[in-house]
C-alpha cells in the first residue's frame, strides 16, 4: 500500500468507497464534501489515499482543517474526520499509516470521540490531558423535555425545569447577519485562550452561515451598544417539541456569565424544551453554572436527556479528546483543562445525519 | 548502538507481555502474515523507536517491505541511524 494525495480524479471510487465503508456516518454529497474538505485553509482536498498496488483505494482519511489561536500565535488545525480502510487492508498497518500522516504533515490535529479502534492509536500519536473531554451542559425550560428519555428514566428531567429571565443592562437578540463589531470581540474574548478555533468572522461565516443543509441561527447580546457575546445554536425538532442546541458561544471571560443569561430566555421563549452546549475545556463552567445549566452526568440525572435527536438515539457517545501534531509535541507541559476551548461545533460533530438530510428532501 | 543490540530490542518488543507463551518470531517471519503487526502494535513500535533509538520513523516508511519482519524494521532503523544527523547506530556487527 502506498499513501498519496485525495485528487478531483479518486471522487467516483471515493464515492463507492464511502457507500461500503463509511456508511451512513459520511454522506456523499458533492457540494457538502468540498465545503468541509476543500476549504480555504487547505490547498486541495485535506484528505489521504492509500492505494493498492492495483490502484485501487485500501483506504482513506479526510480532514477538515480550521484555523486556530496557539498561544496566540495564527496556526492550522486539523480534526480527523472520516476515515476507513478496506477488509483487506486491516491487519496490515494501513490505519497507522493515515493517522501518522496527520500526525506528521499538520502543526495540530485533533480528533474528538474516537472509537474503539481510533482511541488508542490517538493516545500514542497525541495528548490527552484528565478531565479534557467534551462534556455537555443542560438547562430544561419546559418539562415535556422528559418525553426525550426511555421509559422511566424522565423523573429528574421532568423536575430540572429552570426559569430564566432577562439579564438587567444586557439585550439579546436574533440575528441574520455576521455584526460588523463581531471580530473586535472575538480579539479581545481570545486573548486569555491558549489553543482555541480563531472563531473569526471569516470562519464563523463559512462554519456557520454557509454550511450546507443545516440551518444555524445567531443571537448578539449586547450592553448598550457595546456587543458582548455571540451564540451560535440551532433548533432541533424532536417528537417532543424542539430543542436549543447552542455549538458556538464567544464572549469576553468576565461577561460570558450575562451572555449566557441572556440567551437562555430567548430559546426558552423560542418553544426550547431545554438547551445544551458541549464544550471542551473548563473555562466554562463557572459561567454555564451561574447562568443555570448543570452538567448532563449521572450524578445530576441529566444524562437521561439523549444527545443523539435526529432520530433519537440513547446511544451513548464517546467524548475522548486528543490533541498532536507538529505544534504540540511539548504539549504536556501546558496542556490542562481551562487551556483549551472548543465546542460540538468544531470539526464534525455537528454534521447533519442522514435522517436530517431525508428530512430535508436531500436523498431518498 | 550495534545492529545487534537494535535486533535484540526489536525482538523483545515482539515478545512483550507474552513471556513464556509463544515463541518469538523468527527473524525473518512476515510479522503480517503472522496476525502481529497491526495498527496500534505499529505505532507502539514507533514511539519505541523514537524512545530507544531517537529516530522519528516517517508516515512512508510504514511500508509492507520495511516492517515485514523483524530484519526489515531493524534494517530501517539501522538505515535512518546512519542518515546524516542522525544517532549512530553500526550498520554491521564489530568485527
């Protein structure tokens, strides 16, 4: 087997490729592949071939590369993605051979909720610090949220039902536009970040506003006029109503507590039976706390609130969290909890499913 | 470092956690026609390597020709080794 660049000629195997070993975790789409693995911070597509010696593809790995702050200093990252190797190619070494590729050729990769097989390799190749994975914080506006939960298991959630209220001096709002100030408050609240997405109004323009086949809506909160905070969520519909799903969320540290206050009345005035946020990093928590979310565990109860909705799913997800490359071989020197941040909307865990794409008349 | 003791570690590497059990591979097995050369067993022998020997193996020499068996990994650590700046390790045994 020998590795080599993704080119515009692999997309039909690749297609037939993806159908058999992917499945429906990766849909096919043309247009939703070149958004997410052919954008403006990589040259070409961000994805490996390996190829047999008959030409054929053993296997593939894609990325999707995102700008970031290090230690506030412009870099790249890129999260591993999608990937697969053939029967034939198991056992052969051809899934180290891919991620090393990543691990070598990129200044950062990360790789998020890895699976049986991936974890491990991620532990060799990257960092993982205790206590840095993607956690999930609730706050359940509206009993009926308990329907979401098996049989039986509903009685915490029923009971978790948080009012929210107007933050006094802070003003949210729904927003179609990017605000023009936006990046002045993306400059000041990334300063105090170490390793974070450089959630510009650039990449919070092609993330959000122009990825395909998910409808993502914006709230700015502001003091007078000075725009505190930025979220971004979607509403998710559900048997049971529908739900604010919050996956990016910018403010300054010492305001971040009455941005998230204010938002939370808007969702919940907006029919939410509850709002989450999954986030990777602590430096959080003290504000989602104040602001009246609870962590979603068993020791809260709010694990029974399933996170897979389109359709729902109690399958449970694994959360690990690694971090690598080039950048980050001292990694272990700095790495903790509140130095790094990024939410569900980085990489690919806020993808649309394909029950979502049915829904929206996409495929068959 | 002497080849010999490169294929020595090698060796051990492939005998770890199986003390007693199986015997090693001979020196010239296919290591993945045996069924113990997998991904993670890959990279647990590169960040051996790079612990031991302070080479960094790269993604293109995960080849079936240079990590088939126990001679062809220490022949690619041998040869890395002897690249211009790289640790020394003897490519032949003393005489």
């Amino acid at each position: 087997m020998k590795s080599r660049p993704f080119t515009d000629s692999d997309w039909p195997a690749f297609v037939a490729f993806a159908h058999q070993h992917f499945g429906q975790s990766h849909n096919t789409d043309r247009a939703f592949n070149e958004h997410w693995f052919r954008n403006r911070w990589h040259d070409g597509w961000a994805a490996r071939v390996l190829e047999e010696s008959d030409g054929s593809i053993a296997g593939v790995l894609m990325l999707v590369i995102v700008p970031v702050r290090f230690r506030n200093e412009p870099s790249t990252l890129a999260w591993i993605s999608s990937g697969a190797v053939t029967d034939a190619a198991r056992g052969r070494g051809a899934g180290a051979q891919l991620l090393l590729w990543a691990y070598q050729s990129y200044p950062m990769v990360a790789a998020a909720s890895g699976n049986d097989f991936s974890a491990p390799l991620h532990d060799l190749l990257g960092v993982s610090a205790p206590g840095l994975w993607m956690r999930r914080f609730i706050v359940v506006h509206d009993s009926r949220a308990a329907e979401l939960c098996r049989p039986g298991e509903g009685g915490v959630v029923a009971n978790a039902r948080v009012e929210t209220a107007a933050v006094p001096g802070a003003s949210a709002r729904w927003i179609s536009e990017i605000p023009d100030d936006y990046d002045a408050l993306w400059d000041r609240a990334s300063q105090s970040i170490p390793c974070t997405t450089d959630r510009n109004a650039s990449y919070i323009a092609w993330r959000y506003r122009d990825a395909p086949y998910l409808d993502y809506r914006m709230v700015e909160v502001r003091a007078a006029s000075e725009l505190r905070g930025l979220a971004i969520l979607r509403m998710q519909p559900t048997p049971a109503g529908e739900v604010c799903r919050i996956v990016d969320f910018v403010a300054e540290d010492r305001h971040a507590p009455d941005v998230w206050g204010a938002v939370l009345p808007l969702a919940a005035a907006g029919g939410a039976l509850f709002t989450d946020f999954m986030v990777i990093g602590t430096r959080q928590d003290s504000a989602l706390t104040a602001a009246g979310f609870r962590e979603a565990n068993s020791a809260t109860g709010l694990n029974a609130l399933p996170h897979l909705l389109s359709p729902v799913e109690h399958r449970a997800w694994t959360n690990t969290f690694h971090l690598g490359g080039r950048l980050l071989r001292d990694a272990r020197s700095w790495l903790e909890t509140d130095s790094v941040y990024f939410t569900k909307g980085d990489g690919d865990r806020d993808w649309p499913t394909t029950y979502d794409l049915r829904r929206l008349g996409r495929i068959a | 470092m002497l080849r010999d003791e490169v294929i020595e570690r090698i060796r051990a590497f492939f005998t770890a956690g199986d003390e007693g059990h199986e015997p090693p591979p001979a020196d010239d097995a296919n290591l993945f026609d045996l069924g113990v050369l997998d991904s993670l067993r890959i990279v647990s022998l590169l960040v051996l390597v790079e612990a031991e020997f302070g080479i960094v193996l790269d993604y293109d020499d995960l080849t079936e020709e240079n990590l088939g068996s126990i001679d062809s990994i220490t022949d690619l650590i041998v040869r890395r080794s002897t690249a211009p700046g790289s640790p020394a390790v003897a490519p032949d045994k003393p005489a």
